[in-house]
C-alpha cells in the first residue's frame, strides 16, 4: 500500500515534453523545408532554454543562443547528417554555443571551460504549489533540493539530465563529450550519495521526486 504523501506525489507525475526524435522533420528540414524549423523549435526551444538557465541567469543570451543554433542549422542543412539523435544532437550544439558565449563574455578564451562554468550549474527540483496543497510534501522537496545542491555540478548535470531531460546514457555521453561508462559511473555515485544521507523510508519518496518534473521553468 502506498502512504497518502507517495500516492499524491504520484498523481503529480507527468511528462512536460514530447520530444520524441522526429526523424522525418529533420529530413524535412534538410530538404529546406522551413515549416519544419519552425516545428523544430517550438518543441525544443523552451527546454534548451530551461538547460541553458543552469549555466547562466542571462535569459537574453540563452534566448539568443538558441534561436542562432536554429539559424545555423538552416544555414548549414546541405551539410548536416541526415541521420541524427536529434534530441542529443540539439542539447550538444546548444551547450558548445552557449558556454562558447559565456567564455566569451567572460573574455576566460585561454581556459578550459567545464572547470569554471560547470560550477554554477544547478537546477531545482519543486512540486508545483497548485498541484500539491500538502505541507509534508512540500517540505520533502524542499530537504531535497538540499541534498542536490551539494553535489558536485558534473554529478547535478547528469541527474538532470537523465530524469529531467530523460536523456540515456549514451545520449548524456555525447551531450557532456563523456564516456558512456563514465555518465554511468557519476550517476550511480550521485544516487549513493543522496540515499546515504536518506533514511530508507523517506528514499522511497525520494524516487518518486526524481520521476517528477516540476522543475523551475523561466521561458
């Protein structure tokens, strides 16, 4: 039997985004069809802006980002592939632009970026105050998002993206330039972390926290 807090947890579950890879748009899009860009972008805008919104507070640039990846596909669709995880593909562009631009701003061009930009990557996990009217949920988040801030930021981008993004391994992989093994690797020691400091019968709850996907949304 779940308890009242997991079963209302559980009707808060829902999938915010259908970005199912859409094979024929992009075909579509290499043909020059520019219904298609536009289809593109209205799937993907707001969550590559909502990723971009973990490295930087500048909604400007991130919103200018993501419309000059748009540009640049257009302008470069005789040259793309024509078989792509469009998905992996679009969150990999954006990041290499977006974090090109930060450096940039920055004037940081002679360092590597992940060490200083992966630092401020960060992101909140929250259960929707119309959805869930209970103060002991509400407090569950809360202490969970305490836990998540003190992960390392390469370990809240691969949580984030797995359960957020709901990316695979092999999808995370291409989209941090990591191996496979590796994303693996930082995920499992991400989810040791959070459940040993996790009594057993609240971690429970916690999996279902992770399934939720209430998270800040600006754009």
């Amino acid at each position: 039997m779940c308890s009242i807090l997991e079963a209302e947890l559980l009707q808060c579950i829902y999938v915010s985004f259908n970005l199912e890879n859409d094979n024929s748009t992009w075909q579509d899009l290499l043909k020059g069809d520019k219904n298609a860009l536009a289809k593109l972008m209205q799937s993907f805008f707001r969550p590559l802006a909502n990723y971009g919104l973990r490295f930087t507070s500048d909604k400007e640039l991130i919103k200018d980002s993501v419309q000059e990846l748009f540009i640049v596909l257009w302008e470069r669709r005789n040259q793309l592939a024509t078989s792509v995880n469009l998905k992996s593909y679009l969150f990999t562009s954006f990041r290499r632009l977006l974090l090109r631009k930060i450096k940039k701003l920055h004037k940081t061009s002679t360092i590597n970026l992940d060490p200083i930009y992966m630092e401020s990557f960060s992101f909140v996990l929250g259960i929707d105050n119309k959805m869930i009217a209970s103060e002991q949920a509400k407090i569950l988040s809360k202490h969970f998002n305490e836990l998540i801030a003190k992960l390392p930021a390469r370990q809240k981008e691969v949580v984030y993206l797995k359960f957020f993004e709901t990316l695979s391994r092999e999808e995370i992989s291409n989209v941090l330039e990591i191996a496979p093994q590796t994303v693996s690797n930082i995920l499992q020691i991400a989810l040791v972390k959070l459940k040993s400091a996790t009594p057993e019968s609240v971690w429970k709850l916690y999996k279902i926290l992770l399934m939720l996907l209430f998270v800040k949304n600006i754009f």
